[in-house]
C-alpha cells in the first residue's frame, strides 16, 4: 500500500513543479520587476529652437503697426507633473512649432521605468492621489506613443488631425495595468 502512494506522490510533485515554474516565469514576463531599477535617459532638443548666438531683433517702433512674426516654437500650454501609481515629476509643454505643427514636450521628467508607458493627451480632470490613477481612459484621449525614456527632456509629435484646445491634461499611462504613472493639468499661455 505504500508504494503506492510513492508513485502516485512523484507525478504530482513533478506536475506541481512544472506548474509552479510556469507561474514564474509568466509571472516575470507580464511583470517585468527588473524595469523597475533600469532607467533609460533621454535628452532631446526642442525642434526649431534657435541658438542664442544672434543679437536680439529691434522692437518695433510704437508708431508701427507691424509685429514680429514669430519664428520659432510657442509655447500654448504648460503643466507641471503630479505623482499617481510612480513618484512622476516634470514639465509639460503644448508647444506650435514655426511650420505650424505641434509637439508635446516633456522636461525635467523624472518617474519610473515601466511596461508599456505610453504619452497621453487627455481631456480628463487631473486628481491627486489615487483616485487620479484610472481616469484619463474614460474620456477621449490620443496616444502620442510609447514613453521614449523615464528620465530627461523629450518631444512627441501630435497627429495633424488633432485639436490640442481640446485636451487639458497629459498623462505618463501603464497602458498594460491601465493605471497612470504621473500626469499634468495643461494652463493656457
């Protein structure tokens, strides 16, 4: 009677087993902790800023009626980064380049490496602290894709369709976990 048991034991130790490194496994995949203590720093600069090696244009004149046109990149909005599910801190700019175009741009950004990070330009309300964390995909949103880097300054491009008056607000998003790492309320210029 014993031996039967220690026959029918080894299948099922070796099945527990095989379970078990499969849990692993999986569970290293689809978590990925590692991400966690890896930074990646990404330094950009602004696309058409100019050198400050030229003298400054003369102002005009009161009596003209004439204004300088702008030829570099305008800032339309700023924000400054709050923390959700990750320590996040930065800036956030909406900015028009001179060929009309618009980018969002990340300074300073400082937040945890992640799986599946992702820029979003939102038009939900930004909330402290957890009841923060899921609410920029119940609105409309774009992605303006994948996060480049947790640390640095870096620019993401908006799709000309796109009308950024009408998103408020820039979310770090774990598109995986559906959570937000960090985001920024967008104040008009």
């Amino acid at each position: 009677m014993g031996r039967g048991r220690k026959v029918l034991a080894r299948p099922l130790v070796i099945a527990v087993l095989v379970v078990a490194v499969g849990g692993v496994g999986f569970g290293l995949y689809w978590f990925q902790p590692w991400k966690l203590w890896q930074d990646e720093t990404v330094e950009e600069a602004l696309p058409g800023a100019v050198e400050n090696s030229a003298p400054p244009a003369a102002a005009p004149s009161p009596k003209s009626s004439e204004q300088p046109s702008a030829t570099g990149p305008q800032t339309l909005a700023s924000g400054e980064l709050i923390s959700h599910e990750h320590a996040t801190s930065g800036t956030v700019k909406l900015v028009r380049l001179a060929d009309g175009s618009h980018i969002m741009r990340l300074e300073n950004l400082d937040t945890s490496n992640g799986l599946d990070l992702r820029v979003w330009l939102t038009d939900a309300p930004v909330k402290e602290g957890k009841a923060g964390w899921r609410v920029f995909d119940d609105g409309k949103y774009v992605s303006l894709g994948k996060l480049k880097g947790n640390k640095g300054s870096q620019n993401y491009a908006m799709p000309r369709e796109v009308d950024p008056s009408s998103y408020n607000s820039v979310s770090i998003w774990c598109d995986r976990f559906d959570v937000s790492f960090g985001a920024a309320e967008l104040a008009r210029v």
